[in-house]
C-alpha cells in the first residue's frame, strides 16, 4: 500500500470522478453525475493551488452541495418531459376505452373487465353484462360511466 502514497492528491479525485460519473451511466439516477462533477472540479483545484487534504475535502463537500441544490432548482423549473408521460400509469391508459361490468356497479362501487383484466371502478349504478366508458382513475380505481351507444331518439331513423 506504499504506492498509494505516492499518488498525487489531484490524481485520486480525477479517477474518483471518473469513477462516479461510470457509476451514473450504470446506474442512472441523476444523483452521482453532481458528485462527480465536484470530485473533478475538487481535483482541478488540487492540482492548481496545491490543497491541503482538510481543505480538499470541505472543497468536495461544499461544491457536492452547490451542485446539488442547483441541479435540483434547475430540474425543478425545467423538468425532463417524458415521451410517454402515461409509461407507468396503466389506468390512465384506458381513459376513453370501454369495458365490461363483471360486477354490477351498485352505490358507486363494482367490477369491470378491461382486456383480460379485472379492476375496481366506480361509477354510477350499472348492472353486470353492460358496457361502460372509463372517464378517469383514482389511483387503481377506474371511474366509469354508463355507455349509452344511441343518445337520444331523435337520432333513429323514422320507423317504416
């Protein structure tokens, strides 16, 4: 462990950052790139003025927390937009679908069949064997109206 000691100090916090930003490609969290970013800023500095170590590591600590809170207020008023905003929210999915009532819907509360499926849903009153239209969720709860395929009379054609 000799040759540890002859590293310069501005060499372990390169590698370190380094080392720190391969871990956020590996596994990415946006959490480890800020760290890496300081632990190379920490070294840039070593190496410039020729820290001491105390100093070397308050440096990291401090540009850690500049780098942070900055990235998070960054993020915060400029977030990533998704491509697929509904990927992890499959009920949000089936807004505007149809499905089937597998248990009559009675005061708000039933069962509904979505593909091969089966979800609470709440709802008016429908009975079991009908058609509904999913509206909205409330968290794993499907909202669900009635499905009426013909509105009103006056759209029929005249009887004859």
């Amino acid at each position: 462990m000799d040759w540890l000691g002859d590293l310069d100090a501005h060499w372990v916090w390169l590698t370190l950052g380094l080392l720190l930003a391969a871990l956020e490609m590996l596994v990415p969290g946006v959490y480890l790139i800020w760290l890496a970013a300081a632990a190379l800023i920490t070294g840039v500095l070593t190496f410039a003025f020729d820290l001491s170590l105390p100093l070397q590591v308050v440096d990291f600590v401090f540009l850690s927390f500049i780098a942070a809170f900055s990235a998070k207020r960054f993020l915060g008023e400029k977030p990533i937009e998704s491509s697929d905003p509904l990927m992890n929210r499959r009920g949000a999915r089936m807004v505007g679908e149809t499905a089937l009532v597998v248990t009559a819907i009675e005061h708000g509360s039933g069962r509904v069949k979505v593909g091969d499926s089966e979800w609470i849903a709440r709802g008016s009153n429908v009975a079991a064997g009908e058609r509904v239209r999913i509206t909205g969720t409330d968290g794993s709860t499907l909202l669900v109206e009635p499905l009426t395929l013909i509105g009103d009379k006056g759209t029929l054609p005249p009887a004859g």
